[in-house]
C-alpha cells in the first residue's frame, strides 16, 4: 500500500449510482478488474490490476479481495504471466468453478509465486448446478513470508553458476 493514495480503495461496478466517493480513509472507485485495460460497455471503467496500482500509486496491496463473477480465469491468466512476485500479500478470491484442470492451473500458477491456501469454502449461494455441485468456491490464500527472498536468492545463484558439465561418455 505504498503511495500517496494508500488506505483502502474498495473498487465495484456493481453500484449503479455510485460515483468516485470518499469516506474517512477508504475511497471508492466504480470500476471493474479485468484481463486488459480498454473502453467496456458494460461497466465505467474496465482496467488491469497492474495499471490501477499504477494509476493510484500503489507498489503493493496487503489483502486483495477477487469477486469478479467468472473473469477470475482470465484476469489471473494475465496476473500469474507477469514476471516477479506477486503485488499482493494475501488473496481472498471466489472461483466461478469451470473445470477440474483449469483450477489445479490457477492454483498450481499461485503456489509456483508463494502463495498458500489456509482456507476454502463452498459457496452454496445463491445457486448450485447439477446434483449439487457448487457454483463457486472460496480461497483464501497467504503469501509465504520468505518467498521473494528465497525467489531472488535462487535466481542469483542460477545466474552465478557454471554450466553443467558435459556427460562423460
């Protein structure tokens, strides 16, 4: 939460008439995260979490809430490709469950960058699909507190290291 606009900056297209409000230290901001950042018909303000971060001066986010009804897959497809650590410490995200593989990827993608799952629930609201299989799950996943440090050591020493010799024959 780096930056001048630091605190809490809740961001939802979901209120209609809401406007860019203030109150005590939380600012409210009507736009959606999504995989690009471009014009949207549907909602006021469609933009990458990179470039938010970026536009509100942030380097970091400690907690990061994801409820974004199905673009999940296609905004962490992006998220995860980026090169070096995540931005955020902790991140509570609901699941629009698609496929089996498409989730172990997602969370495969997370633990490769240092985050753990301490909690998951089955959200039973509003709906449910077929005989009773959940339409979203919630995961709560935390950020291993050594992981960018033992990251960047790994990558030095890989970046020092001779080459492997060739096998003898």
């Amino acid at each position: 939460s780096e930056g001048e606009d630091s605190g809490i900056a809740p961001m939802t297209p979901a209120v209609r008439e809401m406007g860019e409000e203030e109150e005590d230290e939380m600012v409210f901001h009507k736009q959606a995260i999504g995989a690009a950042s471009e014009p949207s018909k549907m909602f006021l303000n469609v933009e990458t979490l990179h470039d938010t971060m970026a536009r509100l001066g942030h380097d970091h986010i400690d907690v990061l809430k994801v409820d974004i009804e199905g673009d999940e897959w296609t905004v962490f497809d992006q998220i995860l490709a980026m090169p070096g650590p995540l931005p955020f410490d902790q991140l509570l995200i609901e699941l629009h469950f698609q496929d089996v593989p498409k989730v172990f990827r997602l969370l495969e993608g997370l633990e490769r960058k240092g985050m753990r799952i301490f909690s998951r629930e089955t959200n039973y609201n509003p709906t449910v699909v077929g005989p009773r299989l959940p339409m979203a799950i919630e995961y709560s996943l935390v950020k291993h507190r050594d992981h960018d440090r033992i990251e960047a050591t790994a990558a030095a020493a890989d970046a020092k290291a001779d080459p492997l010799p060739p096998p003898k024959q």
